[in-house]
C-alpha cells in the first residue's frame, strides 16, 4: 500500500441493483439503504408472479416525493423486485398514519387489472369467473372512534370535494354541499359497531366502495360525528378534550368500577389509547381480490387452453392482516365487551 494507491471495494448484489436503477437520483433524495431495504421486506406476506401483499406500518409514507426517499414506492423499486427487472408498482394507496394491507403489482399486466379493480368506472368482461371475482372483492378497515353512531350499523352515503385553507396550500377534504356549485365525488362506506362504547370510543368496522382521499377519515368524522382516534385532521375539535383511558372505568352492563385488562410489562407510551398524543387508529385488516396471477391467462385465452395446475387455483385471495402495536394495546384493553 502507497500513498495515492487505489483501493477496489465489492459492491453488494443489493447494492449493484440499486445504481443500476436509479441512475438519476433527484435532488433532495437518498439511495435506501441495506437496514430500509430488510426491513421492507419483511412487511411482504404474500408472493406470487403477479402480486406482492404487504402489511404497511404507520408513519410509513406511501407515494414520496423530493424531501421524501424512504417512501414505500420508492424503497420497493429497490429492495421488492426479486427475480424481476423492475420493481412492483402502487396500485392504491393507504394515508401516512393508517396501516395495513397494501397490494402492488409485479408486471405491467398485473399493474393495469389491478388499477382497473380499485378504480370506480368498471366495463365488465366476457368473461364470467372474472367478473364474479370483482364483484366479490371488498376491503375491510378496523377503526377506533370517539363517540359511537346512532346507529350500530349502515351505509354512509356522502359525496366529497376539496377545499383550500386559509394558507392557500393545505388541502382539506370535506363533505360536499347540496348546492352543486362545487365539484364533487361520490363517496360510498358501510359501516358496522362492533361493540358497546367504552370511555367513550367505539369499535368500528369499514368497508369502502368507493375510493376516494380521506373517505373513511371524513366519512367518520363528519358524516357518523365520531372522529377516529389519533386523527388530529379532521377531528382536531374533539381531540382538544382527549383524555387517556384511566387504568379505572365502569363496567357498561352493571355500572360498577372495574380494572381494564392491562398485560405485564405493557408500554403505554406507543399511541395507544392510554397515550397523551394516540396514532392513528385506523387500519386496513382484511382484503378479498380476484387471483391476478390465475385471471391473467384466463382473460388472455380460452378457458380450455388453460393448465390444469392453473385452473385448479383459486378465484379469489384472502388476506389478513394484524393490527400495528398501538393498536393491540388499545383493542387489548377494551376488548372484553366487543362482540
């Protein structure tokens, strides 16, 4: 060794895939490293030729953009690609703070019938197995909410339009006057109790059949009046008054004082319900979709031409996903009166 000498350093595969496809790199961004890209991959819960299903954390961004590299696009296009060229796709989209289910598509074939199935303009097909699956696809969201409806269950029916705030920069999504002078989108949820009120949140769950931004969000706080806990957008106004959840409550059924069921060793500080500032408490548990993979060569010809090992494959996939750890805590807590 001298002074001036070169020294070659190995490069990882890893790292080897990442310059190759990011060859411009926008100002204000960084490469993902080895710890973002281990870690995204283990969110994946489901693998197959044209789908990947993860369970997204909270506070994980979705779509980034300059200031933002270590949003989910992004890092997927590095770490998520596997044995393929290019890296999986968004194809819908979960808010910053909700967790959950989300799917990406592997190939551009996938990507285009999956875009197609979250959108709200549907052409059916001519083919009958393909659109009973899309009419059987649902999503399910569990949400803890301040208050609780008037009713224990129903369809919200409520359009939504956008709106700029006083700064002329932050947008906001409300519901939408009758007036139709503004434009508006139609915005659709059903919506389910799922237990008695307790320190005054309810359980709730939500099924969107619509996909608007914010619906359920706004959808709970405007149309039902029961804000979802953590949501400081659109239920700051109740949030003033947050209390966190006494260690001592009254039992709903016969109005005497009982202990909330509280594990050993428990962390209270994780934005649970027993949390001065609480997370959001809103996530996507469970996705029903046609099998992308199957449908692919279905739709591309005829079913007698199809493999054997192929047909034999399912229509539909299922998919569950468990609730972030603020969220445990919170339902750990309250659920010995769910029903």
């Amino acid at each position: 060794m001298y002074v001036g000498a070169k020294v070659y350093v190995p490069v990882s595969v890893a790292e080897s895939k990442i310059s190759r496809r990011y060859e411009t790199i926008p100002s204000g961004t960084l490469y993902p490293n080895a710890d973002e890209i281990a870690y995204l991959q283990r969110l994946v819960k489901y693998k197959d030729s044209a789908i990947l299903v993860l369970n997204k954390p909270p506070k994980l961004p979705v779509k980034g953009h300059l200031p933002v590299h270590n949003s989910m696009d992004a890092l997927a296009e590095a770490a998520l690609s596997y044995d393929y060229n290019e890296g999986p796709k968004l194809v819908h989209r979960l808010d910053r703070e909700s967790s959950g289910l989300l799917i990406m598509g592997r190939t551009k074939e996938s990507v285009s019938h999956l875009e197609w199935l979250f959108s709200d303009a549907k052409v059916k097909s001519s083919s009958k197995a393909w659109n009973d699956a899309c009419e059987a696809t649902y999503q399910r969201y569990w949400a803890l909410v301040i208050g609780s409806p008037k009713e224990k269950e129903g369809l919200i029916c409520a359009p939504l339009t956008k709106v700029l705030l006083d700064d002329g920069k932050t947008e906001r999504v409300i519901l939408a006057h009758q007036s139709g002078f503004e434009a508006s989108q139609e915005a659709v949820t059903e919506y389910r109790v799922l237990g008695p009120t307790i320190n005054g949140c309810s359980w709730l769950e939500l099924r969107p059949l619509t996909s608007r931004k914010h619906q359920l969000r706004v959808h709970c706080a405007e149309a039902l009046g029961t804000p979802i806990v953590g949501d400081y957008k659109y239920g700051w106004f109740v949030h003033r008054g947050w209390k966190q959840t006494p260690q001592i409550d009254i039992e709903p059924t016969t109005g005497k004082p009982y202990k909330l069921r509280r594990p050993e060793g428990l962390d209270v500080q994780k934005g649970s319900v027993l949390s001065k500032v609480p997370l959001l408490h809103l996530h996507c548990r469970e996705i029903v979709l046609p099998n992308i993979a199957k449908f692919i060569h279905v739709l591309n010809r005829k079913s007698e031409d199809l493999d054997p090992v192929l047909r034999a494959k399912p229509d539909l996939l299922r998919f569950v996903a468990p609730m972030p750890s603020h969220m445990k805590i919170s339902w750990n807590l309250m659920s010995s009166y769910l029903v």
